[in-house]
C-alpha cells in the first residue's frame, strides 16, 4: 500500500536544525541504539505517540514491519541539510494511518 494517504500533498523540503521527531522502535532497535548503531530506520512523526495502539493503527505499522512497539525514541536534526518527505500515513490494510509522518531521506548516520 502507498505510504503517503491518496489525495493529499507530500512535501520535500530540507528539516530544520533542532527539528525533533519520534520514532517508534522494537526491542533489537532499541538494543542497537544503546549500543551506538544508528540504523534507526528511516521513518517517524513529528506528532506525539501516546501508546502503542495509536502507533499501530495511525503510524500503520504491520505487525510483520515490527511486531513489538514498546519503545520510542526521539531524535534531533543536528546539522543542516537532512532531506526528508513530510505527509500524511496512508492506510496499510486494516490500519487506518492519517498521523502525520517523516520519511528521512538520508541515511541515519547522515
């Protein structure tokens, strides 16, 4: 299913310095984290994750992308120049997505 919900507009635009976004992550995720291996994944929100229901049902995250959303992490653009799309999450099968989302473009250690 398109990440992006139908119909509405998906920005590309550099991220402000200081700009923070949440990240949901799974128990590996986290571990790596703590361990300093910033292959975080290359989505968030920019919106607030008050539980795990809101992240699998608004964020639309499958169980089969990741089973276990226990942990959230928040992250700060540091340094300018980090591109990112900004839109809306699509629907992804019974999930009904509509929370507003970061696609970063670049690769985490970026």
């Amino acid at each position: 299913d398109p990440p992006y919900r139908q119909g509405t507009s998906v920005v590309e635009r550099e991220a402000t310095v200081g700009e923070r976004y949440k990240m949901v992550n799974d128990e590996n995720q986290k571990n790596a984290i703590e361990n300093g291996n910033l292959r975080i994944g290359g989505w968030a929100t920019s919106g607030d994750i008050p539980n795990q229901a809101f992240a699998r049902d608004a964020l639309a995250i499958r169980p089969e992308y990741k089973p276990d959303l226990s942990y959230v992490a928040e992250i700060e653009v540091v340094k300018p120049g980090a591109i990112v799309n900004d839109g809306v999450v699509g629907p992804q099968g019974i999930l009904r997505g509509g929370a507003q989302q970061i696609e970063q473009l670049m690769a985490p250690p970026q």
